[in-house]
C-alpha cells in the first residue's frame, strides 16, 4: 500500500483539529490515444482512460490535511443491451462514507465530517450512517426530492419554513464562471424520511438560495442534507460554509492535472499508471497545501514545510544568498515559483500551482545534491 505512510502521517496532522472535512469526488482521467493495456470508456464512450475518486481530508479553514484513501478504476464497455457490467460505481460513496466512520474510531478527540456532491446522495449511505450511531457526521448535496411519510415533498416543506438569516461570500472562478459576490437566504428543516425499513430517518434539510444574483447569471442554490441539527442561523452558515470547502478537492484535481500533468504519463499498464497516481497524489496534495498556506498564512517560519536543504536551494537557484534563519513561508514559495516562471509582477497576484510545481522539482534536485555533497564530506 504506498499510500499507508503519508495515510498515517495525515492522521496525525487530523488529531490536532477538533474538526476535519473529508472530502469525495470523482474525476476522468483521460489517457485517449496511448498504449495503455487495461483503459476503458469515459463519460464519452469513445475516449479511454481512468476514474479516480480521493477523500481528501481539509481543515474548514481550507488547509489540505492529505489523502485517506483513492478509489481507481476503468469501466467496462457498455453490452449490447446499453447497459454496463461489474459492480456499481456507487458503492465507492457508501464505502468511503464507512472508512470515515472506521477512521473517527481512532480519532476521538476530532469530529469528522463527509462531505459529498449530488452523486452521494443515497438514502443507503444515510442509514448506514445512522446504524453505526454516527461515529461521523455527513453533509450531502442533495440530488432527489425525497416524498415524506406523511404526504408531501420535502423541499416544499423546508421552503415553507422561515428565514433563518442571510449569508454573504465570495464564489471562486471556474474556466466558465468570473469570481463574484453572492449572497443567500439560508433555511432548514428537520424531516423524518422513510429508510425503507418500515422506519424512519430524521434528516435536517437546508436550503442556501441567492437572492439578486446579477442580471444574465443562473441563482446559486445548494440543497444540502446532514445529521447534524441545525437550530439557528450560525449553525445553518456553518453547514454551508463547510460545502463550501468542497471547493479544494477541485482545486486538488486542477494541481494534479494541470500541475503534475498526470495525464501525459506515459506506462505500459493501468496497474503500472494506479503506482504512479498514488505517488502523484501526494505531490498535489503537498502542492495545495502550499499554495493555501502561502496565502492564508504567508508569515509561517517556512521550516515547518520544508527541509533546510530545500528552503536554502530556491535561495541559490535564484542567485540569492540564503539567511542564517528560515524565511517566511510565503518568501520561499514565490522564490520557488519564480523558478517555474512566476513573474512576481504587481499584476500576478500569487503563485499557481504550475509555476509552484515546475519550482519545486528544480528544488527537490537541488536539495538532493546539496544532501549528497554533505554526505560525502563525512566520509
């Protein structure tokens, strides 16, 4: 398992936090053209290539804590009656929503929350939440509009309740979206659902609506189920701030595709490209959480993210004499990005994860050699 240390060295860095996210999503991997033995279809039955579903595991404060664990796969082609064989991709959400839950085990000091997107949204995932007593909490964005018990649907319901206050923030840019200033109405209600045991399944169901979005751009609207109750405003802020982390798992792709540029591997078999993608998960989660830390909290001692021989190698590479202490975090970061091409112009704002990756591998060489030289002055 290459992913068991820096498994267990995330763990570690979750215990010192009284509450971790744990993020899930799928991405395509597109390897179209290579000679790649065990490739299957994407969502466009024609290309070839992976699926790769992590849970990365954040801080609500958006820090990138590490990987737990990564599902890999290539689907089978479609048979002649359309449909697809081997076991369904849905199970990977029930299965990682259950590895959280054995992870809270070792973590009684944390609260661990999965979050998902629409594809989570399984009353199966809800009950075996419940019937193993919630060891972790889940917050689902939901894609069905379940009908309740007693008649009705149960989005009718929570939008019937009253408003319980108003959030303000900022949405991130996409390659088809500008970053703009959003504000929503937040709502919440507590639902008992059928869990189609003859039972039934108490739910709290919020709704984040924007109110007055810009004139031409569709309304953010997120509907989202938890465990967790949700009695006043702040709590309903939260929730949805919370969501919002969801945001660094798709950071965490861009890196990995962008950065790593994972999908110009070239390898002989998909076992082969699964050894290589575990390894590269690593870079980008190390990537991600520099970028973020960088520019959350740039006056960090830059020591406790990188060895002495790596701060002091963006130093020389850059034709700079090293200081007899650690710099800033944030100083290393832009010396190393500078490396990979970060102009560091007024204009540039900071650095992207391409410029900080493509710094980085010129440092890591760097550093090795200086750790080589030192060696063999002991001998």
């Amino acid at each position: 398992d290459l992913l068991a240390p820096h498994r267990a060295c995330t763990t570690q860095r979750m215990a010192s936090h009284p509450v971790v996210l744990c993020l899930q999503d799928t991405t395509e991997l597109d390897f179209n053209g290579q000679q790649i033995k065990g490739l299957g279809p994407l969502s466009d039955e024609a290309q070839r290539g992976l699926y790769l579903h992590p849970t990365l595991a954040v801080t609500p404060e958006r820090e990138p804590l590490g990987v737990l664990d990564a599902w890999m796969w290539a689907r089978e082609p479609k048979g002649a009656d359309g449909t697809r064989p081997g076991e369904k991709e849905s199970t990977r959400w029930i299965e990682g929503d259950q590895r959280v839950a054995e992870l809270a085990e070792q973590l009684p000091q944390t609260r661990l929350v999965y979050v998902g997107d629409r594809e989570s949204d399984m009353l199966e995932l809800m009950v075996q939440a419940r019937d193993s007593g919630y060891q972790a909490d889940y917050l689902l964005r939901a894609q069905h509009n379940r009908a309740l018990p007693g008649g009705g649907k149960r989005w009718a319901e929570v939008r019937a309740s009253e408003v319980l206050g108003e959030l303000s923030f900022v949405l991130p840019p996409t390659k088809t979206r500008k970053a703009r200033p959003v504000r929503q109405q937040l709502r919440a209600k507590r639902v008992a659902l059928s869990d189609r045991r003859g039972g039934t399944l108490q739910v709290t169901c919020l709704i984040a609506s924007e109110i007055n979005p810009p004139a031409g751009e569709t309304p953010i609207e997120w509907r989202l189920l938890t465990n967790r109750e949700v009695k006043d405003f702040d709590a309903a802020a939260e929730l949805v701030d919370w969501y919002r982390a969801r945001w660094e798992i798709e950071l965490f792709f861009l890196v990995l595709k962008q950065g790593c540029r994972v999908e110009a591997l070239q390898l002989s078999t998909v076992e082969r490209l699964e050894k290589a993608l575990v390894l590269f998960m690593i870079v980008a989660w190390r990537v991600a959480r520099l970028m973020r830390l960088g520019r959350t909290a740039p006056a960090l001692d830059a020591a406790l993210l990188f060895s002495p021989e790596e701060w002091q190698a963006a130093y020389i590479l850059a034709k700079q004499r090293p200081p007899k202490q650690a710099p800033k975090l944030n100083t290393v970061i832009r010396l190393i990005a500078s490396l990979g091409g970060f102009l560091g112009r007024k204009c540039d704002g900071e650095p992207g994860m391409k410029t900080l990756w493509l710094g980085l591998q010129r440092v890591r060489d760097f550093a090795e050699g200086m750790q080589f030289a030192q060696s063999l002055q002991g001998t």
